[in-house]
C-alpha cells in the first residue's frame, strides 16, 4: 500500500514538472519596445570618453583603439505567471546600441589591457507608458587595468632593487603570462660575488613575500653564479623557448610544458643549454659559500641557484584555512663546462 502511495506521488510530481516544461519557452516581448539614448556617443567620443575617464581616475595617459562593434541584440527578460503555472523567458530587441571592444595602452607602464563599452539604452512600455528599464553608459576596463598597473609598478620597484646590488639582470613576463588575474616573471641575474647573492636574495624574498599580499603572482628567478655563462646567454630566446599547453604527463619526452615554465625553470636551463643539470641541494644561497664549501658542490664549473615562488593573497579566505600567503623554496644546480654542447659558447 505504500508503495502505491510513493508511486502515485512519483507521478505526480513527473506531471507538474511536464508541465512546466510543455509551458516553458522563449518569447520576443510584444509589451516593450528597447531603444538606444537619444545622442549616443560615436566612435571618437568613445575613445576621449574612456582616455579621460583613465586620467580622472588613475593620472594615466593613455592610447585607446576600438577593436570591435557589435549589436547590442536581446536584454534578457523572464516572467511567471501562476494563473498558467507557466515560466517564461523572454527578451527585447535593443535597436541601433552596441557593444565595443576597446584596447587601453599604457606606453609609460607599457600595458596593453582589454576591456569594453556599451551605449545607454531604455526599454519602455508600449501599453501604459513608463520606463521599464534604463539602462546608463558601461564600461569596463578598471578590474584588469588596476591588476596590471600595480603590477607594472611593483616590477619597477622589484628592478630598482636589485640594480642596487647587480648591473646584470633581465626581469621578464613568463610568456605562460597569459592571465590578467595573475602576473608570471622570469628573473635571470648574474652575482659572482657572495655578499651580492645574498643582498639579492634578500630583495627577492622581502619583495616576493610583500607583493604576496596584493597579487596573485609567480616568480622564477635563476641566479648565475658564473659570469661568462650568464654572458654567453640570449635570454630573449631563454624566455621564449616553445612549450605546450599541457599539465602533467602524456607529452613527449623532452617537451616543455606549460607546468615545466611556471613551476621548474630548471627545465629551461636544461633545455637552454642542451644538458642536465646536477640537483646540490635546497638551501637559499647564503649556504653556497667558501666557507661552507663541500664536496657536494666544489666540482662544478657552474652553479645555479633557483627560485620559486607562488603567491596566494587569498590565504585568509575560509577555504584556504591555514594555507600560507606565499610558497616558494631555493634549489641550487651544478654543471661542469666540458658537460655544456659547443654550440653554447662561455668564451670571453
């Protein structure tokens, strides 16, 4: 007998919820009528419109280029009524607005940030009168624009810092920087001397821990220990060398992917000189010194101390209890010269 009952509730419900969905649809709204503002502002005004509104704003000049024009199309409107138990989805065509892409460039930061802009519009009713929705002037640019102005001007300070300690070092975007919400770098810098390494080490920390805070972030930074292989390197091809966009395995042997560039530049190093790498140890470098020497490390010609860090500035939300602001770990790498191909030149 109770199963008859559930079996009878089962059905029930399998009937209303027919019945929604025989009822449910997309509909044109025939009651309102969308229409552009009265004066919309052409495509020059859209772009002193958007220059000034970065200059009010941020004290930036800025290059704006419009890269799209689009129609504006349907504004989604929905509506239900309980004498029909019927839901339904309906819209109103938006005459004569659109939606631009815009480009922001920031040549003193040297940015370039995507963003947008969508002309005013009303949608009235056509029986009865009034304004069922208004809809103002839009733009955005301020989410990726704020993210990588702040970025822009922390990698200035980052390299006034360590010009401080070294002439010899390239500061690069990682080309996996592909993502506003998060800013990768290579760093590559050359310190023969001991005391420089560690007042290097110190700004690279201090600074990456700081930066933590604010950004999402990643830094791979190798130190040289030997000037005439730092030298010898084109690290404009460093930086570029082809990965895949691929994580974990299931590529071929010897192919960088896109997890080897963010999270084990020492990969990059091997690939850069086409020879593996000897693992020393992983202590920051202000253990590497002639006092400390060992065994472990004196045979090599070269030595390379690698940095990783990857900021986590949302470590105090509930779902990351107890996750640190920042991860980061040094490991050091050795590599004799007679190991390195010809084709890399170490010569003066």
């Amino acid at each position: 007998m109770k199963k008859m009952k559930h079996k009878k509730q089962l059905l029930l419900v399998w009937m209303v919820l027919s019945l929604f969905c025989v009822a449910c649809g997309t509909y044109e709204d025939s009651s309102k009528v969308g229409k552009v503002e009265a004066d919309p502002l052409s495509e020059a005004e859209i772009i002193e419109y958007v220059k000034d509104y970065v200059y009010q704003t941020y004290k930036d000049e800025v290059e704006v280029e419009i890269v799209s024009k689009t129609p504006y199309g349907r504004y989604e409107t929905s509506s239900f009524s309980m004498d029909l138990a019927t839901f339904y989805s309906k819209y109103v065509n938006i005459k004569d607005a659109y939606r631009y892409g815009l480009v922001v460039i920031n040549p003193e930061y040297g940015l370039t940030v995507e963003g947008g802009y969508v002309d005013a519009f009303t949608i009235k009713n056509k029986h009865g009168g009034g304004i069922y929705h208004d809809s103002k002037r839009d733009m955005w640019i301020d989410d990726n624009y704020k993210i990588m102005r702040k970025e822009a001007k922390y990698m200035e300070r980052f390299g006034a810092a360590l010009s401080e300690y070294t002439s010899k070092y390239h500061v690069y975007k990682s080309p996996t920087n592909t993502d506003y919400t998060a800013g990768y770098y290579n760093i590559y810098v050359c310190c023969p001397d001991e005391e420089q390494t560690n007042n290097v080490h110190d700004v690279l920390t201090g600074y990456t821990d700081y930066y933590s805070k604010d950004l999402v972030s990643g830094f791979n930074v190798m130190i040289f220990r030997d000037e005439q292989l730092y030298d010898s390197i084109d690290f404009d091809r460093f930086n570029n060398i082809p990965f895949v966009e691929k994580y974990g395995g299931g590529h071929s042997e010897g192919t960088l992917t896109r997890e080897d560039i963010e999270q084990h530049p020492e990969k990059m190093i091997e690939r850069y000189l086409g020879s593996g790498l000897a693992y020393i140890g992983n202590k920051a470098p202000s253990f590497y010194t002639a006092e400390n020497a060992n065994k472990e490390f004196i045979p090599f010609d070269h030595m390379i101390h690698v940095y990783t860090a990857y900021s986590n500035p949302n470590a105090d939300d509930p779902d990351h209890e107890g996750e640190p602001s920042l991860f980061s770990s040094w490991n050091t790498y050795g590599i004799n010269q007679e190991d390195i191909p010809d084709r890399v030149s170490t010569s003066d």
